[in-house]
C-alpha cells in the first residue's frame, strides 16, 4: 500500500486553489474520507470530546479549584490531539498539543485558572467543532471548503504559556472564590447542576456498543410492525370465534411479550436531556459576557429521558428562549438593584414527568411579562382586534405569533420577533404545547409538555363515514355533542359554535377531506374542541371511536405535503387511519 500523504486539517482547503500544496491535501482529504466507517467514528468521539471539554471548562469557571474538571478538559484534549494524529490532521493535532500545554501550566499551579483561561480553551474546543463539522458535511457530499486559521488561536494561547503569571486579557478576572462560591468579579454567568462532577467523554460504569442510529430507527419500525400484527390477531374475527381458551391464553402471552418488546425498543432511543441542558450553560456564559450581565444557570432533573429525535429537534427552541431570558427577561444591574434583587440572575433549567409526558421548565428572577404591554404591542402590530377580550394566559401566548415583539430596540440577540415564534412551532411540530406563567417583577417561566416519543401518538379515533381519523389526544381539549342552539352563522367568520361563553369556529371535517358524511346535520354528530397554534376551534365528525395508542408510519414523497395530514397509523382492526395535524386544519379551515 502507498504511504498516505498526511492532510492539513482533514479536507478543509478549497478546490479552487491551485497551488501544489492545495491539491496534495484536497487529495489526501478525499483519501482519508472514502473510509466513512472511520470518519464516522472520529466524528462521534470528537463530539464526545466537544461535550466533556465545555461541561467542564463551565464547572472549573465556577469552581477553579476542581482539579478533577481540569484534569478531564486535559484528557480530552490528550486524546483528540492521538485522534488527529491518527487521521493525518496536523493543524488539529498541534492546536490540541498547545492547549494540552496550557492545561498542564493549570495543573501545576504556573498559570491561574480564570474565565480568561477558560476563554482560550472554549476556543479550542470550538477549532475542534468546526473542524468536526467540516468532516461531517464533506463526507455527506459537500465541497471541501476553506479551514479557519489556527495562527490567531495559537498566538492567543502562546501569549499565556510564554508569560504564565500575566494576563494578556485585561478583562480577565476569576468567576468564583472557590470557597465561599460567591462571585468575585462582575459579567461572569456561572452553571451549577444538582450534583455536578467531572465527566469524561466515554466514560461510566456501564458497558455499550454504538449502534448507527439508522439500525435503531428500523428496529423501532419493525417493532412497531409486530405490535400491529399482534393487534389484528387480537381481534381476528376467525380467531376470537373459536372459543377456544388455549387461543386466549396464548394471544394474552403474545400481546405481553410483543408490550416488553416495544417498551425495550422505545428505551433504546431514549437518552438523558443532560447533554442538551449542559449546550444551554455555555449559551448562558457567552452572552451574559457580551451584553454585561450576571448571570447563573442552574439545572436540575438532567438524568430525565427523552428520545433522541425530539432532544434533537429541541435545540433550536431551548435556545431561543434562553436567549430571550438572558437578553429580554433579566435586568440590568441597576434595575436589578433599584428592585432590590440579587445582583447575579438565576436561570432555572428543569426536566421531570408528568402523565405519561415530560415537562422541561426555564425559570428565570427577571422582570416578569407586563400584560398590558403585550396587548398594547399586539394591537399596534394587527395581530389582535380592538375590543378583544383576553385572559392572562391567552394575553401571554400573544408573544408566540410571528414578528411580535416588545423589545424597544433591535440587537444582535433580539428585537426582530422571531425568536419566540420558531419555539412554537417547534414545540408543536414534536407534538407538544408550551405554557408561561409570569409575575411582573418576579420572573417568568416557560413551560414545555411534550410527548416522550414521535414514534408513537397517543390519539383519539374519529369516524366520518366510512373513513377513520387519529386525532393526537394532546390537542383535545373537550368532546361534546351540540345542540342546535350552540350551533351559529356569524357573517363574514361562518359557522360557530357558542361554548363556554365563547365563540369557535367549527370545521366540518368531511369537508376537509372530501367525505360523505352520516349526516349533514350537526346536531347528529360530535364537536372536538382543540387547542393548537394558539387557537381554539371545533372539528366536527360523525362519531368516537375510542382511544388508542398508535404507531406512527409516514406517507411517502407523494403524500407527505397533504394540510391537514401528519402520517397514518395501522389500527388494531387492520383499517388505516390518518392522523390529524390540527394546526394545520385550524390554519387553512378556521382561520
């Protein structure tokens, strides 16, 4: 085998550079990236490493004297810089080594462990990222772009190791006295988890193997294969018509068994939201640096499972609104002070159960929400009528709708209102609902409910003719059968229903889909009160069909841009049964 020529930093140098230099690591990149398996597996543990590097650095910030957090941020730098030996990544290899360098002036007491030093680190766990990231995206087909430039970095850091007692940044100040853990220096945020202790990137007492995770997803489908066959039989006509109690016993055993193995199988993409929490607390550091404010993250409940897909999806919303409570919510310092409230704010990140669901809760000891502002705001942007009458919680889900916002000045981290509508349609997209609850003067907090699993809705089965719909449970506020005094035609708005002293616009969901109906008459049929997008309205069918958990399947390319339609579901008498979005139903039927 020919001696590979070793790349400069992993692909990372753009085609359209002609020099000789250029081309041996554009060919050396591709040489090194035609081994997918092996990419694959650097980017993993590179990510690993990322994670461990950040978790720590924010846990030494607050506690300099952790010499357990420090000696793991060493380890993972150790070990990437062995990675990018491996993979022929000298650029990599050598900011790791000077890293590794200025850690081991950290260990042994030459160089003072401050957020300056923490800064420098960060910095090298974000030159590891991005050098990850390009990786990634060269391997999934996209052109090799240029690297960033190490030079800059690796004078930072030369310029601590040269002068180890200096400080070459005059803004640099220690977070904590590690003995009392009050704040020494103000700006600085801080991240305390109940419990928190150095974690290395791989590390616990429990074996695994890494499964690709396209592997799990078609065993989860299969699975959920099996529990649809197992629900046939449970009500085969031909079966059930034996009498025959061997045949019960054995269809009960089965339907136990394919239940263990549909829990098991769900367990499996099941991962603690900790990871997720722990990005947030380095979001929390870096902008209370840049706007000036203290503040603290605390998390609690991070051992809480969640699947993958949904703490996956998660990221963007979580962030958005840690943005909002760090940059909106918290006060200056003078008003904190002027209200008589800590200098340093707390931000309160929370994971837990709750029937069947998970709530993840950030509590922030801000300024709270003024209610009248937000109506006033709402008002002179359109999107509320004048005269309309709103309760607190319907007055707060105004700062959910698109461009809303009571920022008086646009920044580089808000203003433009986008940020709060993307967490609701994100929240809502994995089938969840978000709440507030706020305090002016106190604080406010953001409530997110949502399902532990896409792979599996709970619904309610609906019957309109001959066709059977699944409507999420978690969109269902009540179920009622009109009378004909509830039922009215308001002009220009269209048929309406009165209930509870409210008027909601009924959709006809035969109408939606082109279905002969039972009846015309709504009186004969059933009204679904449903909550979704901030709106209520009324879905009217022919009849309940009961409630059952159902195993999602999507639609196919052909059919998978249908409004109204989320994905289907096989259902235990073998008929199908589509599943219902109703945000999209209320948008384009109700609006």
């Amino acid at each position: 085998m020919a001696e590979r020529t070793p790349p400069d930093d992993g692909s990372n140098v753009a085609l359209n550079e002609s020099t000789p230099e250029d081309a041996r690591v554009a060919s050396a990149a591709v040489e090194l990236l035609e081994d997918r398996e092996l990419v694959s597996e650097f980017i993993i543990e590179a990510n690993e490493h990322i994670q461990s590097i950040e978790n720590n650095l924010l846990l030494l910030e607050s506690e300099p004297a952790n010499t357990q957090a420090l000696q793991s941020v060493f380890r993972s730098f150790h070990s990437v810089k062995g990675l990018a030996g491996f993979f022929d990544l000298p650029i990599l290899q050598e900011v790791s080594h000077e890293v590794e360098n200025l850690l081991s002036m950290a260990r042994d007491q030459t160089r003072p462990v401050d957020s300056s030093l923490v800064d420098v680190v960060l910095e090298g766990a974000d030159f590891i990222k991005r050098t990850s990231q390009r990786l990634e995206a060269r391997m999934n087909g996209a052109a090799l772009v240029p690297e960033d430039s190490s030079a800059e970095l690796l004078a930072r850091i030369h310029a601590w190791t040269a002068e180890p007692n200096q400080h070459p940044d005059p803004q640099s100040h220690p977070i904590k006295d590690p003995n009392s853990g009050a704040l020494a220096q103000e700006g600085i945020p801080s991240a305390r988890s109940e419990g928190a202790a150095p974690v290395d990137a791989g590390s616990g007492s429990e074996t695994g193997v890494r499964v690709h995770i396209s592997k799990l997803d078609y065993l989860v489908d299969m699975v959920g294969e099996l529990v649809i066959a197992q629900s046939m039989l449970h009500l085969d006509p031909d079966l059930i018509s034996t009498g025959s109690s061997r045949v019960t016993r054995n269809l009960a055993q089965l339907r136990r068994i394919t239940g263990e193995i549909q829990k098991t199988a769900m367990a499996m993409r099941m991962i603690p939201v900790r990871q997720l929490f722990k990005r947030m607390a380095r979001v929390v550091r870096d902008l209370a640096r840049k706007i000036d404010k203290q503040v603290e993250l605390e998390i609690s409940g991070e051992e809480t499972e969640l699947d993958r897909t949904i703490i996956e999806e998660l990221v963007d919303a979580l962030m958005h609104m840690i943005r909002n409570s760090v940059d909106h919510g918290i006060e200056s310092a003078a008003d904190r002070a002027a209200a008589n409230k800590p200098e340093c704010a707390t931000i309160h990140l929370k994971a837990y159960h709750q029937g069947g669901h998970i709530v993840i809760e950030v509590t922030d000891d801000g300024r709270g929400i003024d209610r009248q502002k937000v109506i006033k705001r709402a008002l002179a942007a359109g999107i509320l009528s004048a005269g309309t009458e709103l309760t607190e919680s319907e007055a707060f889900q105004m700062i959910f709708q698109p461009g809303f916002s009571t920022a008086a000045q646009v920044t580089e981290v808000s203003g433009r209102g986008v940020g709060l509508d993307v967490v609701r349609k994100h929240v809502e997209k994995l089938r969840g609902r978000i709440q507030i609850e706020s305090v002016l003067g106190v604080g406010t907090t953001f409530l997110l409910k949502l399902p532990l699993t896409l792979a599996i809705v709970d619904g309610l089965v609906v019957g309109v003719g001959s066709e059977r719909y699944v409507i999420p449970i978690f969109a269902v506020r009540e179920v009622l059968r009109p009378t004909a005094s509830m039922i009215l035609t308001v002009q220009n708005r269209g048929e309406m229903a009165a209930i509870r002293d409210a008027l909601l616009p009924v959709v006809r969901l035969h109408r939606c889909f082109g279905v002969t109906p039972a009846s015309e008459s709504a009186t004969d049929g059933i009204l679904v009160v449903s909550d979704s997008g901030g709106k209520r309205f009324c879905l009217l069918v022919d009849r309940l069909m009961g409630k059952q958990e159902v195993v999602i399947k999507g639609l196919g390319d052909n059919l998978k841009d249908i409004p109204g339609i989320t994905g289907s579901a096989i259902l235990g008498d073998g008929h199908v049964g589509l599943i219902l979005d109703m945000e999209g139903l209320c948008h384009d039927h109700a609006a």
